[in-house]
C-alpha cells in the first residue's frame, strides 16, 4: 500500500484591531494566531489585517478588505481562512459564500487544538461537549464545507455526521456527555480526597500555554512526561510525586495551559478538570520569561485564577527559560524565583524555594509516639515534613518534630 503524503492545508488568517487592542496586543495575538495555526497543522499563508473601531456586522472585516480577501484566496490557493476575531453565525455564513472555503475563527481552532490533544476519556469528553455547544448555533451551511472536504483544520472532534444531525439529535448527547463526565468528576473527587487525607503537601502548576510547565514537572519528578515546544502540548491533568530534601511528602499536578481570551466555553467545560488546582497548597506560576508578551501572559494567567476563584492559594512565581534571555530579567510578581529548567543546579534552588514557601504556610507539629508504634513513626515520615526525632529515655517514648499542612478546610 502506498501512502500518499497530504501537504498542511493552506491558510489565510484574518485579523481586526478594534478599539479593545493595544498595538503591542493586537500584534502579539496575530503571532500567537500563526502559532496556533501551526499547531494544529496548518500552513498559515497570509495575514491580512484591519482597524476598525468596532467589527463589520456582516463581514467582520468591511466590504472592501473582504474583496481582498477573495483575491488572495485564489491567488495562494488558500483552503481555509481563520479570524482572530470571534465571528458570529451569520457573519461566518457571509465570509464562507464569498471566499467558498471554510471559515473559523481563533475560538473554533484552539477547540480543534483541545481535540488534538485529549488523550485521556474525561479530556475527550470535555472538548466534544464545548465543540457541541460552540456549533451547535452554527450548524446551518456547514454540511456542505463539511462534506465537500470531510477532514482539516476545524473539523476534529464531533465528526461530519454528528454535526449534519439535527439539533435534538446533538443537544441528547449533550446530555449523555455531561453525565458521564459527572460520573468521572465524583471519581476524581473521591481520588482527590484520598490524596488530601494522605497529609502530602499538593502543589499545582499554572502559567500560559508553553510557559514550560511539562518540562518542569518532568524535571523537579523525574517523571516521564510529554514535553513539546508547543502550545497546549499538555491537555489532561498529571499528578506525579516529588521528593525534597529527602522527604517524598509532595504531589505535583500539571494541567492544560491558560491562553489569552480562552473561550468561556472551554473554561467551563474544564472547569471541573482546572478545579483539581483549587485544593492545592502551593500554586507554582509559571513565566516565559524569554517571551515579549510576558505582562500580558501574567495578566492572562491571574485574571483566570481569579475567575476560578483560586486567588486566594499561596503563589510561586518561576520564571523560567532565563538562558534565552540576554538582558536583566525584572520580576513583577513576588514571591519568585529566575530559573532555567534546563539547568539542575536550578532545579534544585527551586526545590529549596518550594520548601521554603510551603513552610511558611505549613503547620508546625510536635507529636509522641510510642516504641511499639513504629508504623505511624513511619508513616510521619512519609506524609510529613519530620525536622528531628527524639527518644526521651525517662518516658520511653518518641518525640517528633516537623510541619504538616494546615488541616482546616479550604
């Protein structure tokens, strides 16, 4: 069998700078757009942009620079054209009749990206049910772009025939999606007590996408983890353990990355799968600090904590990729760290800052423990941040000393 090698769809991409976009922001969105476009396989051809103080009602990017578009369209043998700009149905409709190709916007393609890169049930679940309720008001005109073309950028996730299906059709499996993913979300809750019951200390990782949150946690846990210059290279939660200063009393948990303008459709569909990081003791935020964009990226990542309510968890800002950068990095969130994931010696000052910072949240504890109880002498060791152990001779007994997590309810 001989197989045929398909070239990345050719794509045009369609910006407009409204009056809600700095220069500096507008610009840094349209790169990300190109990155995005890479992402998901794309071969972004051309960039064409407008300003414009608000959208065009019908073609988002006025009359005369549509035309344009035309042109190009069939000048580069463009496939597919996306819009920074989220784009109603019917402007979506009026776009797709002049340019006959397909059209989406940044929103539907950081959806085609999720559904790249879902591996686990949960994951899948979750992008098939934001996909539904994103196209669900567009369904009318797409049968034809989908049948003509039957795969690319856009169309991952819920197939040609699911989207053909009636409305009643997609909104009772809808429903059967949201069971199950209510039936997945009781599992992972019991999964998520048992581990705070257990007295580790939990810390999560947050930052914007390709901050280096995979490398990070592939380093500091000596874990195997999928680790891409990409973004949303990582999409499901992994919890893996991690050992400091000899104690192994500490989880950490990587999920998918914060993105500028991330579409409410997809924060609530992972709302369940980002609220693992409100139970956390330590949130770990990480920063590119080598990228541009950076106090965008910051802003980004805090507004979303604070949607998520999660604002009020003890913060580790690490700047990282610090070897990419040629001049003074100037930190702007503290507490923090400037490191370098690439560099052990690194690794383990932020082992030490971790440390630091969880003790100064932590519990400090002093217990007995009798000689016949040497399971739960062990057992402080393992779950606990044990200082000294002492055997009083005069009382025969054990006295340990350490720190534990603060048990109140958060």
């Amino acid at each position: 069998m001989i197989e045929v090698e398909t070239q990345p769809e050719r794509v045009l991409l369609m910006g407009v700078q409204t009056e809600e976009y700095t220069d500096e922001k507008f610009a840094t969105l349209m790169t990300e757009l190109v990155a995005l476009t890479e992402t998901a396989g794309g071969n972004p051809v051309k960039v064409v942009t407008q300003k414009l103080s608000r959208l065009d009602g019908r073609s988002a990017v006025g009359s005369g620079k549509l035309q344009e578009i035309v042109e190009l369209v069939n000048i580069e043998e463009i496939e597919l054209v996306i819009s920074l700009n989220p784009l109603s149905p019917s402007s979506t409709r009026h776009i797709q009749e002049a340019v006959g190709v397909r059209v989406i916007d940044r929103i539907q393609l950081i959806l085609d990206i999720f559904a790249l890169r879902a591996k686990s049930r949960e994951g899948k679940l979750q992008v098939e049910l934001a996909q539904y309720d994103y196209l669900l008001p567009r369904l009318h005109g797409q049968g034809k772009h989908l049948s003509r073309l039957g795969a690319g950028i856009g169309t991952r996730g819920p197939g040609e025939t699911k989207l053909e299906s009636d409305r009643r059709h997609i909104r009772g499996l809808m429903q059967t999606i949201k069971k199950e993913l209510a039936q997945l979300a009781e599992h992972r809750e019991r999964t998520r007590l048992r581990r705070q019951s257990g007295k580790e200390f939990n810390i999560g990782l947050v930052g914007y996408t390709n901050a280096g949150k995979s490398t990070l946690l592939t380093r500091l846990t000596l874990s195997d983890t999928y680790v891409q210059d990409q973004l949303f290279a990582t999409l499901d939660p992994l919890t893996r353990q991690m050992n400091i200063h000899g104690h192994d009393a500490f989880t950490l948990t990587d999920t998918v990355g914060f993105i500028e303008d991330l579409p409410t459709t997809l924060i609530h569909a992972f709302k369940s799968t980002l609220e693992e990081m409100r139970y956390v003791d330590l949130l770990l935020h990480v920063v590119d600090a080598s990228n541009l964009a950076q106090t965008m990226h910051e802003q980004t990542v805090l507004s979303l904590l604070k949607e998520l309510e999660m604002e009020h968890i003890p913060m580790l800002t690490v700047y990282n990729k610090a070897d990419r950068v040629s001049g003074l990095i100037e930190p702007t969130l503290f507490p923090n760290i400037i490191i370098s994931a690439q560099k052990d010696s690194d690794i383990e000052r932020l082992k030490d800052k971790i440390w630091q910072v969880l003790l100064e949240h932590a519990e400090h504890f002093t217990v007995e423990i009798q000689p016949e109880e040497a399971d739960l002498l062990a057992l402080y060791r393992q779950k606990t941040l044990v200082e000294s152990v002492v055997f009083d001779e005069d009382r025969q007994v054990y006295i340990l000393e350490g720190y534990r997590r603060k048990l109140e309810e958060k």
